[in-house]
C-alpha cells in the first residue's frame, strides 16, 4: 500500500468548471482535437489558481473620472517551465493570461521499463534568480520526472518553484513533496494509484499522446 501523502502543500483545484473539463478529458473516445480544446481552457483556469499569490505591486491609475491605485504583477518575472511533450499542452492556455510569462523547456522522458526520467532538453531564460517558475505537466505519476524538472531549476535558484497537474496520485506527491517540500504542488485530482506500468489509475491514458495524436 502507498503511504498517505502530505497534502499541506497540495492545492486541490476543486471548481466546478475545473472538474467538469477533466471529466471530459478523461473519457477514452474523447477525440484529440476536443482534448487540446479542453486541455486549452483547462490551463487557463488553472493559470487563475496557481498565480493566487505572486507579487503584485501597487501603481497609480487614472481612470477617466479621478486617479486612483490598483495593483499589477511583472508578467516577465514568471517561467512557465514546459516538461516536455505533455507540458506544451498547457502552454497556449496559459499564456493566454499571463501573455508577457516567459517560457522554459524540460526535455524529459519516461523510460517505460525503469520508470526514471531521462534528460534530452533543458532551456531556461536568463536572470532566473528573480523570476517565479510555474512547472507545467499533465501527469504526476511516479513523480521521478517532476523530481528531476525541479533538481534541474534549483540550480539556477529561481526566486519560487510552483508545480501544476491535471492529475496527480499519491505516489507522486509523495515522491515529490519527499525531494522539494517547498514546492506546492496544484491538481484538480488525486487519483487512486500507479498501474503495474506506473500510469495513473483511474488517470486519463497517456498525456502525450492524447495531446498530440501519436497512438
Ligand atoms: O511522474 P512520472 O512517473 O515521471 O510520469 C509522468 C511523466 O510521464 C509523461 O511523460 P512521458 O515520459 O510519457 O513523455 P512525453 O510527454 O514525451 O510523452 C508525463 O507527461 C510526465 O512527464
Ligand atoms: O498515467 C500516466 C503516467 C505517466 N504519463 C502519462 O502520460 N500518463
Ligand atoms: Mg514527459
């Protein structure tokens, strides 16, 4: 049996719009062309929820009547760091409303018979000790590729490390709360378990290929 994970660092994304799409996506004969749709408006919801606490900085305003203040963030200072293929699936949704986000490339897969991450890709914009990075990846399975996307950013020391999901499962937040504790982890479910294959059950197949039409 898996152990309980620690759930103090996992925002579970629970709203009703959040939940429905996801049920869409994971029905098997959803097609690929309605699951990037929904994977689209999914992310910008999920954009909405993971940037709930990022700096914000007071400006004066002056709307047609008097001047007034309002508050607005740096949009330049957010990473969105894509794990490669599934994480591109977010990209398009997400930069919808953080149009000025800069965009990172983990090039990681998953070895179907170890289960480990193996390294092919990695860009990040420069200056990233004054920049928030929002991980993006469908899927935290074992979680060992989401261990291996933050090893890899510590490096650069980033100001923050923000980690989203559409589906994560014990395992995984286990895995990944047990290396980075200090990155929360952002996920409309936490599903039962790993299969023997160590895919997501329930989950929704495989995330790659469903985005990008390659079964
Ligand atoms: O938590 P883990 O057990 O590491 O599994 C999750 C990883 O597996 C999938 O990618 P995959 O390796 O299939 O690569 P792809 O996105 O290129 O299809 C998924 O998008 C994650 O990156
Ligand atoms: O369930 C899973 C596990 C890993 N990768 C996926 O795309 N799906
Ligand atoms: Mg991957």
């Amino acid at each position: 049996m898996s152990e309980a994970p620690n759930l103090r660092r996992v925002h579970r994304i629970d709203h009703p719009l959040v939940q429905h799409k996801l049920t869409l996506m994971r029905r098997k004969d959803t097609s690929t062309k309605t699951f990037r749709q929904l994977i689209k408006e999914l992310s910008a919801l999920l954009a909405y929820e993971v940037t709930r606490d990022i700096p914000t900085q007071e400006v004066e305003v002056e709307t047609p009547l008097e001047t007034t203040t309002g508050r607005m963030i740096d949009g330049k200072k957010t990473v969105l760091a894509s794990i490669l293929r599934a994480g591109n699936g977010f990209l398009d949704g997400m930069l919808e409303v953080l149009p000025s986000a800069r965009v990172g490339h983990i090039g990681l897969y998953r070895d179907p018979a170890t289960l480990k991450p193996v390294e092919y890709y990695f860009k990040m914009p420069s200056g990233m000790e004054e920049r928030d990075v929002i991980v993006l990846d469908p899927m935290l399975a074992t979680g060992n590729s989401a261990v291996a996307a933050v090893d890899l950013l510590k490096r650069l020391q980033p100001r923050s490390i923000r980690f989203v999901c559409l589906v994560a499962c014990p395992e995984g937040i286990a895995n990944l709360h047990a290396h980075h504790p200090d990155v929360p982890i952002y996920t409309p479910a936490i599903d039962r378990g790993l299969n023997d294959h160590g895919y997501i059950v329930p989950g929704l197949g495989d995330a790659g290929d469903r985005i990008f039409g390659t079964k």
